[in-house]
C-alpha cells in the first residue's frame, strides 16, 4: 500500500527528521511529527522494525501494529552494521534537523555515531533524541526495557486492578505512548531554543522516567503524606464517586468532581435530598463513606441504561460515560465528526488530535513497504543510479528484510 496524495501543511513542513528508531515510542513520536508537516526518513536495519511482524491483522508486509504508528514517512533500508551504511547515514544527516534513536545506551558510540564524540561536533546544529528504557545512569542504566516491564518497575501495574483481580497490566501502552509525546515535546523545545542559540542538543528520555511521572496522583499523594495506594478497581483514589457502575445496559462512569455535580447526580437519579445528607455533603465526606454511598448510587443506576443516563448527565453538567467497546468507538459518530478516523487509498488510520485552526496537519503517506523508498531517498541525497545498484548489491541497503 503507497499512496501520496497531498504536500505537507502542518506547522513543521520544512523540519527533516531522520528516525533510526523501532517498536512504538520513538515511531510514535515521529508519526507526530510527520502528521504535523515534518519529513520523516525512516531509516529501517536489514531485518526490518521488528512491528512488521507483530500481528495478526496484518496487510501487505506490516501487521496493524506497525501500520498505526508509522504514516507520513518513507523507508529507508540501511545497514548501520557496515561503515558504507553510516556513511549513507552521515550523508542523510547533512539536511537533518532531527535524529531520533531508541538503541540500547552506548550503541551509537560504539559504531561510531555517539553525539558528543562525533554528531554534535560534525552537525552542530543536529538535536539528537534518544530513548531509552531505563536511561543511561543509576542501578537500570543501560538495561533494555519494553512497556509492559517498565509499567511493573515504575509501579503503574500497581495501582491498576482490582482487590478481587490483583495488580493488573494496562492494557494500552501507555508508558510507550506517553515517551513517544515527550519525546515529540522535547525536540519541539530543542528547535525553538535553535532559534536563540543557532545550536542543537541532545535530549534523552527514558520510559522508566515516563512511568514514573504517569502514576499521578499517586506520587503526588506519597510526596505529600507518604499515602501507599490501594488497588480500587474502577474507583477513584480522590475523588467520590468517580467510578464505573453497573446498569440494564453498557456499564457507566460517573465522575461528580465537586459538591454541585454530585446534586445534580442525585437529582437526576431522582435522591437530591443525598446531597444534604450529613454523609455525602463534600467530597470529605463521601471519601469517608463511600462504602454506604456505593450501594445507593448503583441501585438508583441499575434501571437506567448506562448510555441514556451518561448522556442525560453530560446534558446537566455531569461528567459521564458509557463504557463503549472498541468497534463502537471508532464508529461513534463524534469520532467521526472529530475526524478522528482517516482514510487514503485503501489505508484507514486514527485521526489527528492537534487540531490547528491555521497549519493543520494532514494524512498524505500510508505506512511504508520495508525500503520502499530506498532508491528514492537515495537519489535526492546525490547518489547516483550505479551507486545505489552497488549498495544494493553488497546488502548495505537491502531490498528484501532478512
């Protein structure tokens, strides 16, 4: 599946991205950057982002996994191995403004492409973007880390599930996601520093870091009292009642986040004098009994059907939501009418949440074919036909994955 059918129109058309990296954070990030105009080379070893294979479903010769992460590039295959293949990559870092890299810590250095020894020194107004999984120092530095581990070590497994389940995995990457964002926020801030200093940097962030900073408001509670979380299920540590109830029909979510919306909660539900109960007035006083609020709220909810009465309380101010499976979702027509589904040639993505009222972003590449796009890249950085027959030929930019 190749298709092309429109320029780059985000606010970053112009920015070069280099991007060496695999799997989902550093993907993640660069398809960020290419929904929002930037030009991404994804430079792809001989064996291929291993995502390719991380399926069923798969199409053509990628599974789902890595046709959602990997829109709006091309593909470059490279093998970094051979002084030939990072001569390329030198090459391709000429225009750059970007590189992006998730290599265990000090591989780069070892093949003779470590930033401080040698890429800040020979493009010095490179940012270089490197994600790790436990970063570089401390008892972890330099071990590798997928999501799932780290969410163990950072304690996000920990607070999620039920007294009854026990700890439980989330299950969305989460960790992996939210480096691939910080990653994107950290090289938009190295390129407005640029603007100032005329000079690159390298910036790092690990997923063990990440994890860690997405246990709010757990951590937050800990700093501040030393409070070690209980696991609640589908209920709120803070906040009563923020939880999922059950109903006739989808289960909902309720969240009354202050003393108003938990009156209209009760009204709604046909109770509002529960409101002026001594036991309920603030949300104090619900924390401390929520045990006796519990029942009351899901036997007033059990007649209801979850997504009449989420959408009745989102109408009266409440904060509500029936718990939709994954194929309403992306068939519901606000996600549709958010533009929160996209479509090219055959290709059929998630959608943009930037909305930019000036440079949007836009959709113009499906996922790339492994090298697709080698001869091509190739071409512009001033390697002529013979050349890249030559290359070819010696399995430094391969056209087939090993």
């Amino acid at each position: 599946m190749e298709s092309e059918t429109a320029a780059p129109t985000g606010p970053l058309k112009g920015l070069k991205v280099i991007d060496l990296s695999r799997v989902l954070g550093g993907p993640f990030c660069t398809q960020t950057l290419g929904d929002l105009g930037a030009t991404v080379i994804k430079v792809e070893p001989p064996q291929g982002d291993e995502t390719r294979e991380w399926g069923p479903p798969f199409e053509e010769d990628y599974a789902a996994y890595f046709a959602g992460i990997n829109r709006n590039k091309r593909s470059l295959a490279l093998d970094l191995s051979k002084p030939e293949g990072r001569e390329v990559l030198f090459r391709l870092l000429e225009g750059a403004d970007v590189l992006v890299e998730n290599f265990k810590p000090g591989s780069m250095e070892k093949w003779g492409l470590g930033y401080a020894e040698v890429l800040e020194k020979r493009f010095p107004r490179l940012i270089h973007a490197q994600i790790t999984g436990f970063g570089g120092n401390g008892p972890f530095g330099g071990f590798p880390g997928y999501d799932a581990m780290v969410q163990a070590w950072s304690g996000l497994i920990s607070i999620n599930g039920s007294p009854e389940s026990g700890p439980i995995r989330l299950g969305s990457p989460l960790v992996d996601i939210g480096t691939g964002l910080y990653v994107a926020v950290g090289i938009l801030a190295a390129v407005h520093e640029r603007t100032q200093s005329g000079r690159g940097q390298s910036l790092e962030v690990a997923l063990y870091d990440t994890g860690v900073t997405l246990l709010h408001p757990h951590n937050a509670n800990w700093h501040m009292a030393q409070v070690t979380p209980k696991l609640t299920g589908n209920r709120h540590a803070n906040l009563v009642p923020y939880q999922l109830v059950p109903s006739k029909g989808r289960p909902v979510m309720i969240g009354a986040g202050n003393d108003r919306q938990f009156r209209t909660l009760c009204r709604v539900l046909g109770r509002e004098e529960l409101a002026d109960d001594p036991r309920f007035r603030t949300n104090r006083d619900r924390h401390a009994n929520r045990d006796t609020l519990d029942p009351i709220l899901e036997e007033l909810v059990a007649p209801w059907d979850g997504e009449e009465l989420a959408m009745t309380l989102m109408q009266n101010g409440v904060p509500a939501g029936a718990a939709l499976a994954v194929p309403d979702v992306l068939t519901h027509p606000h996600t549709l009418a958010r533009e929160m589904v996209v479509k090219l040639d055959g290709y059929q993505g998630t959608g943009m949440p930037i909305k930019l009222s000036r440079t949007p972003g836009n959709v113009r590449r499906a996922p790339p074919r492994f090298g697709a796009h080698s001869a091509e890249v190739l071409a512009e950085f001033g390697y002529d036909d013979a050349e890249i027959e030559t290359m070819i030929a010696h399995g430094i930019v391969p056209k087939e994955k090993r």
